[in-house]
C-alpha cells in the first residue's frame, strides 16, 4: 500500500488476540461477529472493522483504540461493543451492517474501515439515522450525509493550513515543491500550491518522482540552482526524510525550510531525519491534531499500555480520540438526531473545527497544529485557530 494510504494505517503491529466470545472491561463489554449470548446493556457500540483479510492489522489497531475509549466511557455508563468483522469484501460488509441495524439499542457505529467502504454504508446508515463515524484521509472522498460523522485532518486541509503559515508567520515565500506520482501526492501538491500563491508565495520549482524509487536526482540539481527559501514534500514520514538527506547531502541545501504532512509526526521521522534538522530553529515545520510527548498523547499511552502491554501508534489514538468524543456526547442520551445535534454544536469549542458538507455530513477535527523538530525531539509551535 502506498505510504500516504498508510497515513490512518501505521507501522505492522504483533499478533493481536481476536476476540472471541466477551471481553470484560470496566465500562464495555466486547462481542465477536459470531458469538450469540446477549448482555443486557444500556446502549450499544457497533463497529464494523476488518478483522481477517488484507486490511486485518488496521481493524485490530482500531479495535484497541475503541476498546480503550470505551472502558472509561464519561458517566461511568456500559456501553455493550459490538463488533463485526468486514474482511475486504463489500458483500460482507453490507450482511455485517445490515446484523447492526437490527440491534434495538444501537448509539452508533464506529466504521467501516478503511474509507474506501463509506459509500457502501451511507445509504442505510442515512436511512436509518444510525450516526456513524468514518475515518476518510483526503476531501476527495466525498460519500455522506446527515449521518455521516467524518473524523479526520484531510490531507488538503494539511497543504493549505502549512502553506498559510510559512507564507504569513514565518515569512518564507520561495518553494520547490516535490510528490510522489500518486493520486493523494498530487492532490496533495495542487492545494499546497494554491495555498501558497493565494497567501502571496510562489514556487521555482515543482518536480514529481516515482512513489517507489525515488529518485530524485535531476530534481536536486534542479533545487540546487533554484535556491528556494523552502521544501515542501507532499510524502509520507520515511520517504519524505530520505527527500530531505538526498537534498541536504547531495543538493547541498543549508537554511533551508521543510514542510511536510502529519505523517511527519513520529519517532520514525525523527530517527531517519532528525540528524539533518536539529540546530535550526523552524527548519521543518508539519501538522497534525495532537504530538507524541504531549499530555494528551501521555495519557493515553498510559491507558492503552496498561490495557494491551505494548505502545500504541497514530491510528489507535485517532479511533480512541472519536470513539471518546461521541461516547462524551452520547452520554446525555436521546436519540441519533439529536448526537448529531450535539456534535455539530461542537463548532461554538474552542478545542474543535466543525465544518457541514453539501450532503449533511459533519467534518470534526481537533484543532490543529504546526508542530518542529527541536534538539531531536518533536515540539507544538503553535495551535491554529
């Protein structure tokens, strides 16, 4: 899979025990697809995750983030999780959501995962004003609706919000820009681009290489001559820090500001590039809602490591984040129309950017950061309002 699809769907887990049967934990209670014994519970989670096939890593890395949320649930409510397992077949997906939607106290459902199985949900979810949240990474997939709860920093928002603060904060107005040959790399580089001249930058170099070699050797020389005050790369954390050495070592860039997505916000980044950057103040700036090492990170980890004995990564956290928020917004009751008012009046917190589609469905995203790399370790320059 190409690294920016690996954006929601980190690094390979170990073995995971698949559930089977219930799964006791303070405030939930956890269901296989084919267990039968029913618990009487006050509400119920649904989740449609792929628990066997391809994407099989990315349901259980959810799953825990679920699960995780869901043991310390606000109020102190049960919340009875159901989960069913999706494989990679749209088939089963449909027979797996159509068993939730005969669940008589179901709140809402957490899934499908991965994005590309939204628009075989939404019709029924919408139908049958089941709130469900989705976890899509780019604006380009479009599926919705008034059910629809997307939960997500989409990966143009990412390009426009950077653009705009290197441009306005840090004064930097000269880019070369590089991407991967893949649909997201170019979607990423066109807003990164608008951004940029909309907020009075300009570019003197934009070059494309190919997503598995990359080889950017003509692009460097390029570089080299052009001496542009910044780099933006629309790449993933491993690829875009093997761009930055190639361009450091063989480009001989110095003073040189890099600009790159979310992904860019993790240890990996800082073991495979750190050496190049550390010394200089904002000479690579990326984004994302949250930072490891910061106090909402440390706090998880410790309810996830306790829970599962081993560290999590960003997809855990990203599930654990939006099971919370709903869980925190559910737990005043009513019905599926009345969760989605609640989180739309999310928009009026300062700690959240609600948007509305066209189609009805919600975007909620904490709000963001510009975050650096300062003596080798990742650091919060500011929160953008």
């Amino acid at each position: 899979m190409p690294e920016f699809f690996l954006l929601f769907l980190f690094s390979v887990i170990s073995s995971f025990i698949l559930i089977s049967g219930f799964i006791s934990i303070p405030g939930a209670l956890a269901e296989h697809e084919n267990t039968s014994p029913q618990v009487h519970s006050s509400k119920t989670l649904g989740c449609l995750l792929p628990l066997s096939g391809k994407y099989r890593i990315v349901g259980e890395k959810a799953l825990q983030g679920i699960l995780t949320a869901a043991e310390s649930a606000p109020g102190g409510g049960e919340y009875h999780v159901v989960v069913k397992d999706i494989g990679d077949s749209e088939a089963k997906l449909k027979s797996a959501l159509s068993s939730l939607t005969k669940i008589g106290d179901l709140s809402f459902i957490i899934g499908p995962i991965p994005s590309k199985f939204i628009p075989a949900v939404s019709p029924k979810v919408n139908n049958e004003k089941i709130p469900t949240v989705v976890f899509p990474v780019s604006e380009s997939e479009s599926e919705g609706g008034p059910y629809i709860i997307k939960f997500y920093y989409p990966l143009e928002e990412q390009a426009r919000v950077l653009a705009s603060y290197a441009v306005r904060e840090l004064g930097v107005r000269s880019y070369a820009v590089l991407y991967p040959d893949t649909s997201l790399g170019k979607r990423m580089k066109d807003e990164f681009i608008k951004s940029l001249r909309a907020n009075g930058g300009n570019t003197v170099y934009v070059g494309s290489y190919d997503s598995k070699e990359r080889d950017i050797e003509k692009e460097v020389v390029w570089i080299a001559s052009e001496r542009p005050e910044g780099v933006f790369i629309a790449d993933g954390s491993s690829a875009s820090a093997e761009v930055i050495i190639q361009l450091k070592k063989k480009g001989g860039l110095s003073d040189v500001l890099f600009l790159g997505p979310s992904t860019w916000d993790g240890s990996l980044f800082l073991d495979l590039a750190g050496e190049e950057i550390d010394g200089f103040v904002y000479r690579a700036i990326f984004t994302d809602f949250f930072y490891y090492g910061s106090g909402e990170w440390d706090g998880f980890l410790t309810r996830f490591e306790r829970k599962f004995d081993k560290p999590p990564s960003y997809l855990e956290y990203q599930s654990y984040l939006a099971t919370r928020l709903v869980l925190s917004v559910d737990s005043a009751g009513g019905s599926g129309k009345d969760l989605i008012k609640r989180l739309t009046a999310l928009r009026n917190d300062p700690g959240y950017i609600v948007k509305k589609e066209r189609n009805g469905s919600i975007q909620i995203s904490p709000r963001y950061l510009i975050l650096s790399v300062s003596d080798g370790e990742l650091s919060e320059i500011t929160r953008v309002r």
